[in-house]
C-alpha cells in the first residue's frame, strides 16, 4: 500500500520535503508501521521520531491505529511556545 505523508516544521527541514510517499508491505499497515519505513527510508528523521504527532484524517492518531490507502497523514513537531 502506498502512503503519502505531509511533513511540517522542522521535520520538513531535516527531511527536505514537504511530503514523502511510501510503500508498506503490511496488509493492514498500522501509524507505528509507517513510522518504522519513515526511519528506514529516511535516518535523518530517526532522532525526531520520539516526540513526534501524528494525525490521520485531521485526528490524532495512536500507533496502533489502522491506515488506509485514502488516509490523509500528517506528522508534526511538538508544538510548544505561548
């Protein structure tokens, strides 16, 4: 299954792209599965991994969330600051 995924702030920076397109073998491809192919695909993005958000059709989403072909992904830096 292919999945593209946006990239904001300084995840877009590392990674230098607004957005990454990747294909997951599992048939039911969970949010950690994708994080584990971002880290394969892309080292650079290793460290940020940890602290990350991730949200799918505009929700936050959990790692053992179920993606789906037509998912609208999105990973985002803390967000911090008043």
């Amino acid at each position: 299954m292919n999945l593209t995924v946006k990239l904001f702030a300084t995840l877009k920076d590392k990674a230098q792209a607004n957005q990454l397109v990747l294909e997951l073998e599992q048939q039911l491809p969970t949010v950690q599965d994708l994080l584990s192919q971002i880290v394969v695909q892309n080292p650079s993005l290793a460290s940020s991994m940890k602290s990350i958000l991730v949200a799918v059709n505009h929700e936050f989403a959990f790692s053992e969330q179920i993606l789906g072909p037509n998912d609208d992904i999105a990973i985002f830096p803390p967000v911090s600051g008043g």
